[in-house]
C-alpha cells in the first residue's frame, strides 16, 4: 500500500448522511439530507427556526429514528448492527453504548439542580463508565480547569452564571471522552455578555482536534471556526460550503434572505 492509499484510507467521514429522511405524523421534517462531517471539522448549521437542524442532530444521537436513508457515525448505522448483508435493530443497549460516543450540549443548560459542578461532570463517569471515584474526580476537575471554571467546582448551577452552566454542560459531555460533539444553539439562551465566554471554550475544543456540529447563528463563530456552512430550510440542504465562501457570496436566495437577518 503507497502512503497516499493509507492518506485516502484515514480519509473517513465519521458522520455520513445519504438523503436522511425524518417525519413527525404527516410532517416531513427532514426531505433527504445529505451531509459529512470528516474526523477533526467543525461543521457549523444555519438556518431558520422551524427548519429541522435540531431533528438532524438528535436523529445523529440516536434521539429520534429516521424513517429513510443512511445514517452512520464511526462507520456504524444509527440504529442499527449490519451483519452480512443484513440490519438488525440495535437493543436499548446498544444504543446507550453508541451514545456514550456523542457529546451533546442543548440551549437550555440540562445540568442536575442538585449537584455541585464538580459532581455533574463526574456522574456519568462512575455511573456509566464504572470509572474509580477518584480518578473521575481528578479528571472532573482537570475538565473544569479547562472551561475556565476549576474555581467553581463545590458551585451549584443555580450558583452559576448561565455561560458558566453551559461551560460546565460542555465539560460534563467531555468527560464522556467523545468522538463527536454535537451543539444545538448552545449560546442563543445567554446574556450577549456571557457568549463569548461559550464560544471560546468551543474554539479551544475545535484548536484541539475535537469534530464538531454546531447549529448556531453566530457568523462569526461559524466564518472563524466552521470547516464548513451548511444552510438548511425547510427540511433540505439549501446549500453548503467553506463558511467564508457561503457567507460572503451565498448562491441561494434563502440563504441570502437568512444571512441579511442575522448579520
Ligand atoms: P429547528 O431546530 O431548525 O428550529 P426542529 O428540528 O426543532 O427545527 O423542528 C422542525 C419541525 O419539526 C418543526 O415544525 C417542529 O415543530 C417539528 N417537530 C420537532 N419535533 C417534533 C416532535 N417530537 N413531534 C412533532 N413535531 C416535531
Ligand atoms: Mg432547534
């Protein structure tokens, strides 16, 4: 095998859309999207409300099922164990072992009320990993060190300013040693002054190798860190590309609608 071979061979998307269907009842949400996301990007999601982003990544979390079309992260079928060339469902299990994989941060900081930080970023730890008490702590705090917060670690959430419950939301879905992080407007809930404090934890994550797919509205975020743009609506792919490219020439007349709202 030529060393390009072995290139091309490491050259795997870890999440592969192929026209991604999803319905809710008689609303089709998702109309065959298609989309990957190559090992190390950050692929940033823009589009309006209403327009299925936040289906998309909880179909990749194993939150919601499709109903058509190819899912895979990792090289394995959401929801299912191929075997030959047969799928089999995949158990409650199975799935809770595939989502241990994917790291996810809402718009609403999901942390438990009744734990300190220290305790939110090391629960699943012990509880799901079995990991040593001790260890899991060393590590917690080593991870809330690196949102900024290794002061805060005895806080409770009602104690934390809401850019710091999202960082310490950020650190608890690390703590999980994800391949895959998915961000679903993890700053449009905040304060304009507590954005900033978000965005820069998720650049450092990016700086760091980590693959990532960020719905957001932040332009600059998405200009600056996003290896790609993809602009949805309506439930299809309207158009994708380098962030830069998208955002200063975009070709489609709904992007261009979009993009003059939120610039
Ligand atoms: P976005 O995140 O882009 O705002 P969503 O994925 O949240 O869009 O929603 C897309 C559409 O799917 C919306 O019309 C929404 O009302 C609908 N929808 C989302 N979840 C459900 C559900 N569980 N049941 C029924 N309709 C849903
Ligand atoms: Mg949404």
């Amino acid at each position: 095998m030529t060393t390009e071979q072995v290139a091309a061979d490491s050259a795997v998307p870890l999440v592969v859309a192929e026209q991604v269907h999803k319905r809710f009842g008689s609303l089709e949400v998702l109309k065959g999207i298609d989309m990957q996301v190559m090992p190390g990007e950050v692929a940033c999601l823009l589009g309006p409300s209403g327009s299925g982003k936040s289906t998309f990544l909880r179909c990749i979390n194993h939150l919601e099922k499709i109903d058509g079309g190819r899912l895979s992260v990792n090289g394995h079928l959401v929801g299912y164990r191929q075997k030959g060339d047969k799928l089999y469902e995949l158990k409650d299990g199975e799935v809770a072992q595939r989502r241990r994989d994917i790291g996810m941060v809402f718009q609403r900081f999901n942390l438990f009320p009744h734990m300190t930080a220290l305790r939110n970023v090391m629960e699943a730890p012990v509880q799901v990993l079995g990991r040593n008490r001790k260890q899991a702590k060393d590590e917690a705090l080593t991870l809330l060190d690196r949102v900024g917060l290794g002061d805060r670690s005895d806080h409770y959430p009602s104690q934390l300013s809401g850019g710091q419950q999202q960082r310490v939301a950020i650190a608890r879905a690390l703590a999980m040693h994800p391949q895959l992080m998915l961000f679903d407007e993890p700053t449009s809930a905040l304060d304009p002054e507590l954005v900033g404090e978000v965005l820069d934890v998720m650049r450092d994550l990016a700086a760091g190798g980590m693959t990532m797919i960020v719905v957001t509205h932040e332009i600059g975020f998405a200009r600056e860190v996003g290896d790609t743009l993809t602009f949805m609506d309506q439930g299809v792919v309207v158009e994708s590309g380098a962030p830069k490219e998208v955002i200063a020439n975009p070709q489609h007349p709904r992007t261009r609608d979009f993009l003059s709202k939120v610039l």
